[in-house]
C-alpha cells in the first residue's frame, strides 16, 4: 500500500499522457462544443421568435412540435444554459409544463433519475 500511496506502484507513469491527451482532447472538441452551442442559441432565437408571434411553436393549438421542443427546454440547465434570455420560451415552456400529460412525463423521469442514481 505504501508504494501505491507515495506513487512507486508505476500508476504515475500514465500521468504524463494523460494530461496530454486531455489537453489535446480538448483541443479538438472546442470547435465542435463551440459549433454546437451556436447552433443552439441560434434554434433557441429562432423559437423566441417565433412564440412572440404565436402561442404555441408551429400553430396556435398545442401539437407536435410543442411535444418535440419542450424536452430540449428542460435540459437546458444540465448543459450550462439558461433560457433566461428567452421570455417567450419561458412563457411557452410553463404554459407546456403545465399540461397534465407534460406532468406525468416528468413524474416518470425524476422516478428514473431518481432509481438509476441509487
């Protein structure tokens, strides 16, 4: 255990590179994060937009398009996001978020979240 603990067990051997392909791993997946997260903000504009004009996403009448986005709203704040900027996607998404079908939905996904973290 001594070895272990003051690093002559060899596993200080695979510091070097790893902090090296960490490094470089970053390196390569900022311009994809980055591409990605422009693309989003830009989807998110594009939704704010158009719920300034209309109650719901594609009509003024609930449907598939509120079903489809309504999740990606949810999980914004899991990747660093806010939709704070965005006070007709916050409307939309309460007024979603209140649909009783959206409340058994997210039941069912805290009960999984909840089960599998155990």
């Amino acid at each position: 255990m001594a070895d272990v603990a003051d690093g002559r067990a060899g596993t200080d051997v695979h510091r070097g590179p790893l902090l090296s392909f960490a490094e470089e791993h970053a390196r390569r997946l900022a311009y994809p994060a980055e591409r990605y997260d422009k693309e989003a903000h830009r989807l998110l504009r594009v939704a704010e937009k158009r719920l300034g004009e209309s109650e719901y996403l594609a009509a003024d009448f609930y449907s598939i398009a509120d079903i489809a986005f309504w999740p990606h709203c949810a999980s914004v704040e899991r990747f660093g996001a806010s939709l704070d900027a965005y006070p007709n996607i916050e409307r939309w998404f309460a007024l979603v978020g209140k649909r009783p079908a959206v409340k058994r939905a997210v039941a069912i996904i805290d009960k999984v979240r909840i089960e599998t973290a155990a």
